[in-house]
C-alpha cells in the first residue's frame, strides 16, 4: 500500500498535536462467514479473499485524526469512505483491525458503553439529514438530550442555543417538511452538536444540496468550527469540497486509503495517476503557497514581500500588478525571508497546463 | 428437412437445455402410466392402507388437551376459559356502552341503569371524528352509511358487530405490532415467523374454528379470537415491512443521538413508520369486518348471524339488508381508517390558544353525548329510533329473485349447463384422471425449474402431503374449481386492467370500482350467485371469480401505470402504434407484476372456495365445513392444511418466476 501517513506540516510545525482518534489495519469485508478470513491478530487471509464471493468495503485503514483538525475522507461512490465513517462510530462493526479514541479501545467497549460514548462524546451529521418528521425542530435536537434523560426545560435551553447557533431562531417550532434542505440539514447540524460532542462525523452533509446553498454552509460549516474548534471526520466525493475545507484530504479507492495529506501535499505530490485524475481541474493558485513555489535566494532585489504560508491566489493581484521580471521575498511568521518567488514562476503556474508530463 | 436432419437437431436442443428433457420426460411417464392403468393402480390411487392417519392424531391431541392435561392448580380447560373471560370483559362493556345499555339484574328483570349511547350521539360523534380527519365529503359518506343502519332497523345487530370489532382489532394491532417488533429484532424468530405467518393466511378460517370451539366455547369471545387469528398476520408483515423501510439514516441517527434499543425503537422507528404500520391497521379492522359472519357460527351475534341465518332460511331479502349493512360499516370503517393513514401532517402552531381553539372536536362531540343522555330521559327518539319509521326492502328482493327466475329460468339454465357440460366437467374428469404420480412431478419439476432444487422438494413433497393423508381426489376437486375461476377471472381482468392503464377516466371509474368491491365481506358475493343459479359448482365458481378478479385488474392496471415514462416516450420516437407499446414495450415489462397479480388472484379464490362449501361443492372446503359441523378438529385441520400447500405451491412458484424476470429486466 502506497500510503503517506505523514503528519501535515501546517499540525507539525505548532506544538505536538495530541491523537483523537487512531485507526489501525481497520477491515470491513462483506459475504457470508467473513469472519473466517481473519486470525486472532487481525491478519488476513488474502488469497481466501480474493477466492471467495467477498466484497471488502474497507482494505486495511491506517491513519491518525489530530485534535481540532479537520480530517477529510475524499472517495467516489462505493469507495468504501461511508463505511470506513461507520466503522469509526462502530454503527457498522469492523472485520477486523482497532480504533483507538481518546486512548479507548473503541472496538472493545460495552454496548452500554458505546451508547454512552455516542450520548457524550461524538455527533453526527448524515447526508439526507435523516430528522425525525414527527417532530418539530427543536424536538430533532432536543432528542439526543432527551434519551439521556435530561429534564425538560434544561434540554430544550440548551436546544434552542444550538438552534440559534446554526441560525435557525424563529423557526423551532416548524416541522422538518416545511424547511428548505439548507435549512433541514442545518437542523441536522443543530441536533449533532446539541451534546457538544468531542468529535464531529459528517456524511457528505452537503452532497444533496443545490450548488449555490453548498457553497453557503460551506462558509457555515467554516464559520462553525472557527467558534467550535471540534476534531472533525468529514466525508465527500467532491474533491473541490476537499480542498476548500480540509486541514488533511485522505483519498480512497476500492475501499483502500491511497494517499493521506494536506490539500498542498496531494497537488505538489499525487501519489498515483488516480490522484492525478483529482487534481487535474483544481486551480492550483488557490492550494499552492507561495513558500511551495519559492526559490532559493540569489542577491535578488525584491519587489516587495509576501506571507510563506498565504496561498498564491491570495498574493496573485499584487505579484501580477509589478514589473514583468519583479521577485518577491517570502517571509515566515517571525519575519525572516526564507526564499524568493519570480513574477515569471507565478505566471508559468496559471498558464502552463496543469497536467504534469 | 429430412428427417436424419431432425433427429441431428433434436438431441442438440435437448443438450442445451436439459429441462426440455425433463419434462418430455415426466410427460413420456404420465402416457405410459395411463395406458397401463391395471399394472400400477397404486400410481393413481393412493392405497389407503399406507393414509397417515393425522387427523386421528390431531384429534386425540385436542381431546387430551381439553380433558386431561391439567397443570395441578388449574387445567388447561380451565386456563383456557379464565383467558376468554379475561377478553369477555372489555368486550361486555363496550356492548353495554353501545348496544344494551349498562344493566342491573338478568334476563326481562333486568333494569337499565344507565342508557346506551344513543345512535344521534354515535353518528355525530363519528361524523365529527370524520371531518377531523378529513373533510366533510367524508363526514356525509360515514354519516349516510350509519343512517342506513338506523333506517333499516339494523342499529341494534350492529351495534353487537360494532363492539366485538372494537375489541378485536387493538388487539389484533399491539399483537401484530409487538410480533412484527420481536421479528423485526431478531433474525432467527423471523425465519420461525414468516412461514407461520404464510399458514395463517392460508388455512381457511373454519379449520380453525373448531379447535377455538372447544377451548373457548361457543360465545362472543370465541368468535372475536378467531377475528383476531384471521386479522393479525397482515399486521405483523406490514410492521416489518414499515421498521425495515425505515431509511437506514434515520436509524443511524437515532443510535448516534445515543437511543438505547428500546428508545431507538419508541422514539425513532415507531414514529418514523408510522404511515406504513397505519396501512396494516386498515387491513385488521377490514379482516375483522371480512369475519363477521363466519364469526358468527362460533357465537358472534349481531349483523354476521343476522345474514346467516337469513341465508340458511333462503330468505334473500332480509339476508340482503344485513348484508349491505356489514357492507357499509365496512365501507365507513375502511374510508376513516384510510383518511386517517394518509392525513396531512400538521403544521407548526402558531402562539398559545385557548382550549376551546385546542381541543374544538372532543368538546363537541362531549357536549353532544351529554345532551343526547340528558334528552333522551325525555325523548326516547334520541335513544331508540322507533320501529314505526324503519323501511324494510326485505320483499322487494324477495320478488325481483322471484321475476328474475320465473322469466329468465331458461336463459340462466341454458348458461349454466353449456359452461358445465363443456368446459368445467370435462376439466374435472382430466384432473381427477391424472395419476397423482405424475401431478407431484409436475409440481416438483416445475418448483425445481422456476426456483431451485429447495423450491422443487418444497412443492413436491406438499403435493405428497395431500395423497399421503387421503385427500387426493378432493384436492383435485379444489384445484379444477380454483384453476376455472382464476382462468376466467383474468380472462375478464387482464382486459380491464389494460383498459383501465391506457385511458384515464376507466382508471377512476375502475378504482372506484374495485375499492368497493374489496371492502365487501366475501360472503356477501355468495348471496346473488345462490339466487341465480342456486347452489352448486358453477354458482360456487362464479362467486369465486367474482371476488377473487379485484386483485388482477388492480395489478395489470398499476404493473402498465408504473413503467418507466421514457421507455414509452423512446418506443413512441421509434415509431410504434398504441398498440405495438402495448405488445412490444408495456405488457413484458408489466408481465412480472401482473403474475404477482394471478398470484393474489389465486389466493384469494382459494379462501372464497372455502366459504362456498355452503353452496355445495365437494372439495377441501366442504371437509373442513363438514368438519366443522362435526367438531372434528383432525379432519378440518388436515384438509385446511391441504388448501394453504396449494396456496403455498403456487404462491412459491410464481413469486419465484416473477423476482426472477424482474431481475432478469433490471426491475428491482
């Protein structure tokens, strides 16, 4: 397996960051007796497998999710990414392998203790929203409060301050058929984060949104986790959504993870052509850094300075406003210049085609 | 072609597809087993020294039941009655409330001491509940229906219905919901449940009337446990169906919101299938309604009896009247619970209200009782419609059966006898001339082929079951009646359905149509037929056909509705007529669903088959029914097992083709 688990630069640079949750040769194989294929220790039996009527959903899922990062499964249709999500929250049992969280065996735990682990520490959002229509909105977020029995003035206080969080004050007495999808999937947003969980799961929450409204809870979503600063599972088959949004992009195919980075990493670096295929369409201005783009410095004259860690996209009106041969000094936080971007390198990046040879 | 050039093809065809050999075969065996009838007679007879005796074995089984298996601080007997008492209580106050009023003291000392609710306080009540759930079109449609009943003098017989109804159908809806709960939780109950289910649904009632006769007594409660046997097996398959359409999401949802099983199933399935589960309780209190009048024969009184032995004493007239009462309390019974499963679904409140605002409909329908009772002191009209003002239509059909046979006697007999002489007894001969050899390895081979080796033993060895018990012949019997009447009926149904698929305003007359014929109890489809022809085979099969065609013309009409638009856009662009759509494109893609529709058809025509045995035919039905009549739980239950392997042979057979073709077309 071709997989580059390293820790994203961006995470490494700050203190050590702590280790949410560890996934570790994670399996999910579906057909009758699958158990079978697997020994005490987890190995598998892969000629047996590949023999049988088995379908593996999830191959040998290695990866660590950091605390307060936003970690995104990217993968088509029956890539497996849903179900490798199911496997984290234990919705779907795992064949074989471990999740760690918060140090816990969370394939090990109770059925009393997974219940509770879901009331206190995780939430989730679902791609059709999946609200209960019997019950009005603020009864969908009060519900997780609810079964844990929490009275219900103290339940609904804490309902209505999620709801208001997610902008849908005014609206808590509606039903969920009266509410636009944008709206419904907000609810969803509301109900996940009522227990103020410790991790949050997103299924594809915006894939069944027009284009427009996606792009709008995308800026919510952001602006959320900018107040909240939850360590998040996202999942998506929109590889621009990925990019927009992830601190790390984990790209699967055939239930297999083929290669974990942040979005610079996979456009600087696609591990495979398949990769490749993603990063085709993607402006690469808006990934790219101007520090991935710099040079060494060689007695330049600058033209002025740019931030090593803003994106090209962000630097772009100035660089291209200066003369034609102008360089610029990348700088790091603490002021230092650590290397130095020629107008022409810039205006190579947007006009060179984007497929490498 | 020569003929060396055929006999070159024939074995490569054969080595293609090795069932054509099969069957020639099977075929080949059956003209040889015919011809050389003296040597095997055991092929076509089956030697009644080798009969398995159950129904001996069932009956002692019942006998030591009833008198000698004793628990030491009670008998079985015993438990038996002490749980029918517990029914019968519930079930006498509710009569009391709506029939008798509550009384004090036994038979004519008996003294009132506080009255029923009166018919004006019911029909409002109802009404209202009515435009509750509805709209006022409703409203007319429940209020006529139950005028009817007090015009017609049938208030007090309905009432009687009215409360055992009450009883039965929640109960038959939390036992159905709280098995299709356990079944939907644990996979291996479920495997136990579903064939139970199937046997349920298909041994006729009255096999199972006996056995409740003798544990329960010939009364009221007996009559509405049989109701609830018949009643709950819909109620369990529409429950799980509904929990397991529960999108996959919501549940999902519900366990990350933290619900243990238990709140996972009161608080995010139950509600999330409410709609799906309110179908099943319109199929209970329709199977309840469907009951009432071979209830009756255990000791149900009310409109069921009424009809009964109004039909027993051939008095038409009277047996009519009761008859469309029960029709029409189904009709009623049937449109509410219906309105209430599709009800739209409120909208937010807005702001706090009165209780007057909250509650409009119960204060109404609470005022309204109160000031019936306290009038009806003073006007006993509000209590008791008076006799005086009830009509009667009992001679009017009394003399149009009269006219009808007196003028057209010939034709009808004339009718009657061509079907009989050319079609239907000769079909008989044929069958019952068949070795049942043979018939079993039809039946084998045909499962084999359409679902698998399992399939094949399955159908075989049921259609064993039959000769090894004795009651070959009148299986065949049963199988000629049931086989004429569903031939005829989609002869007549298929047409309808096409018709009714292609042209929209046949579509709403035909819906209409249907629908009420399906709310009408099957016995009533048995009174007209006896007046024209009196009793017999062909009115039997007529009566049959009439009930049993509902479900093919509703399955052709909706299996043409449902194809895909632009697969008939894309053959019209290609060129095609209506009628090449028709041919080329509609009725093989609709074919799967209109067998799913010959498959209801047969179900339904093997349990109307059963009920005609009171018009004399000599089949399965008319063992049970003499069983029956003689208290013998073995021979009812045997030859009532009988009729459900038929049903389960063919009901196996089809589904088995049409998933098959469905998947073959990509349908599922």
């Amino acid at each position: 397996m071709s997989q580059a688990a390293t820790p994203d630069s961006k995470a490494s640079a700050q203190s050590e960051p702590s280790i949410k949750i560890a996934c570790k040769n994670v399996w999910k194989v579906f057909g009758s007796n699958s158990a079978a294929l697997f020994d005490a220790d987890g190995s598998v039996d892969r000629q047996a497998l590949e023999r049988g009527n088995y379908i593996s959903a999830v191959c040998d899922a290695n990866f660590d999710v950091f605390e307060g990062e936003i970690f995104i499964i990217m993968g088509l249709s029956g890539s497996g990414k849903s179900t490798l999500l199911r496997c984290m929250t234990r919705l779907i049992e795992p064949s074989a392998g471990s999740i760690q969280f918060d140090s816990q065996d969370l394939l090990k735990v109770t059925e009393a203790e997974l219940i509770n682990l879901r009331r206190h520490k995780m939430g989730m959002v679902f791609q059709h929203f999946a609200l209960l229509p019997n019950r009005t909105v603020l009864g969908n977020v009060e519900l997780p409060l609810e079964v844990q029995g929490i009275a219900k003035a103290d339940r609904q206080k804490r309902a209505l301050e999620v709801i208001e969080l997610v902008g849908l004050d005014g609206r808590e007495e509606y039903y969920p058929r009266e509410l636009s999808g944008g709206q419904q999937q907000r609810v969803g947003i509301a109900r996940s984060l009522a227990v103020e969980p410790d991790i949050w799961f997103l299924d594809e929450p915006f894939s069944a949104l027009d284009p427009l409204i996606r792009r709008e809870m995308q800026d919510e979503f952001l602006r959320l986790q900018n107040v909240l600063q939850k360590t998040i599972v996202f999942i998506t088959h929109d590889f621009e959504e990925a990019i927009r949004l992830a601190d790390r992009i984990a790209i699967m195919k055939d239930g297999a993870i083929i290669q974990i980075g942040t979005p610079e990493d996979l456009v600087l670096n696609p591990a495979t052509d398949y990769v490749e295929e993603f990063i085709q369409d993607i402006p690469r201005a808006r990934v790219l850094s101007t520090a991935s783009l710099m040079r060494e410095v060689a007695g330049d004259t600058f033209a002025g300075s740019v931030q090593a860690k803003s994106t090209i996209d962000a630097e772009l009106k100035r660089i291209l406003n200066a003369d034609q041969d102008a360089v610029f000094a990348v700088k790091n936080e603490q002021g230092d210049i650590i290397g130095a971007l020629p107008r022409g390198l810039v205006v190579d990046l947007l006009t060179v085609s984007k497929r490498k040879q | 072609m020569s003929s060396a050039a055929l006999l070159e093809i024939i074995p490569l065809r054969l080595r293609s597809n090795p069932w054509i050999s099969l069957w020639l075969a099977v075929f080949a065996g059956t003209i040889i087993l015919m011809l050389a009838k003296e040597a095997v007679p055991l092929a076509f007879k089956y030697p009644s020294a080798w009969k398995l005796p159950l129904d001996v074995w069932i009956s002692s089984f019942m006998k030591w039941l009833i008198n000698d298996l004793d628990f030491g601080l009670f008998t079985f007997k015993e438990f038996t009655r002490a749980m029918a008492w517990l029914v019968e209580q519930p079930y006498l106050l509710v009569k009391s409330l709506l029939s008798t009023g509550f009384l004090k003291g036994t038979g004519s000392y008996a003294v009132q001491v506080f009255p029923r609710v009166s018919w004006v306080a019911l029909i409002a009540g109802l009404m209202l509940l009515a435009h509750y759930i509805k709209d006022w079109k409703l409203s007319a449609l429940v209020g006529a229906c139950f005028l009817y009943l007090v015009v017609f003098g049938q208030w007090d017989s309905a009432m009687v219905t009215l409360s055992s109804i009450v009883i039965a159908v929640p109960i038959g809806i939390v036992g159905g919901l709280l098995m299709g709960i356990v079944g939907y939780r644990s996979p291996r109950f479920r495997v136990v449940l579903m064939p139970t289910l199937d046997l349920m649904q298909t041994v006729p009632v009255f096999a199972y009337l006996v056995p409740i006769l003798l544990l329960f007594g010939f009364s009221a409660v007996s009559a509405m446990i049989a109701t609830i046997i018949y009643a709950l097996p819909p109620m369990v398959r529409v429950t799980l169906l509904a929990l397991d359409q529960v999108s996959v999401e919501v549940v999902e949802a519900g366990s990350m919101a933290g619900c243990s099983p238990r709140q996972s199933m009161m608080k995010v399935l139950l509600p999330s299938a409410r709609h799906s589960l309110m179908v099943g309780v319109n199929q209970v209190v329709m199977l309840s309604l469907n009951m009432v009048i071979i209830a009756s024969m255990i000791g149900a009184g009310g409109l069921g009896h009424d009809v009964l032995s109004a039909l027993r004493r051939l008095k038409i007239g009277e047996g009519i009247e009761a008859g469309v009462a029960i029709t029409l309390l189904a009709i009623a019974l049937d449109r509410l619970s219906q309105a209430y499963a599709n009800r739209s679904e409120p909208l937010h409140a807005v702001g706090q209200q009165s209780i007057w605002a909250r509650h409009p409909y119960s204060l109404t329908f609470a005022g309204i009782v109160g000031l019936t009772w306290f009038l009806g002191i003073y006007f006993p009209v509000l209590d008791t419609y008076p006799e005086s003002w009830q009509i009667t239509t009992g001679s009017f059909w009394d003399d149009l059966v009269r006219y009808i046979n007196i003028n057209y006697f010939d034709v009808l007999e004339g009718f009657k006898n061509f079907l009989l002489l050319n079609i239907m007894i000769p079909f008989k001969r044929f069958l019952l001339a068949l070795p049942w050899i043979s018939v079993v390895a039809v039946v084998g081979l045909g499962g084999w082929q359409l679902g698998g080796k399992r399939l094949g033993l399955l159908t075989a060895s049921l259609a064993t079951f039959m000769a090894v018990v004795g009651l070959w012949a009148k299986a065949m019997v049963t199988l000629y009646l049931c086989g004429m009447a569903v031939i005829i009926a989609c002869l007549i149904g298929i047409p309808i359905g096409i018709l009714a698929a292609r042209h929209d305003r046949f579509h709403g007359f035909v819906s209409v149509a249907i629908d009420t014929l399906q709310t009408l109890p099957s016995f009533v489809y048995l009174m007209p037929v006896v007046m024209l022809f009196r009793v017999g085979d062909f009115a039997a099969m007529l009566a049959v056909i009439a009930y049993a065609v509902t479900p093919i013309i509703r399955y052709t009409d909706h299996g043409i509705r449902q194809i895909a638009p632009h697969l008939i856009e894309a053959s019209q662009q290609a060129g095609c007529t209506r009628n090449q759509v028709l041919t080329k494109v509609q009725l093989p893609l609709a074919l799967p669903h209109i067998m799913l529709g010959i498959n209801q058809t047969i179900m339904m025509a093997l349990s109307m088959l059963v009920i005609t045995a009171l018009v004399g035919t000599r089949e399965l039905g008319q063992e049970v029914y003499i069983a029956l009549t003689k208290a013998d739980t073995g021979r009812g239950i045997v030859a009532g097992v009988c009729v459900a392997f038929i049903a389960i042979i063919a009901d196996r057979m089809i589904n088995a083709w049409a998933s098959r073709r469905k998947r073959e077309l990509g349908l599922d």
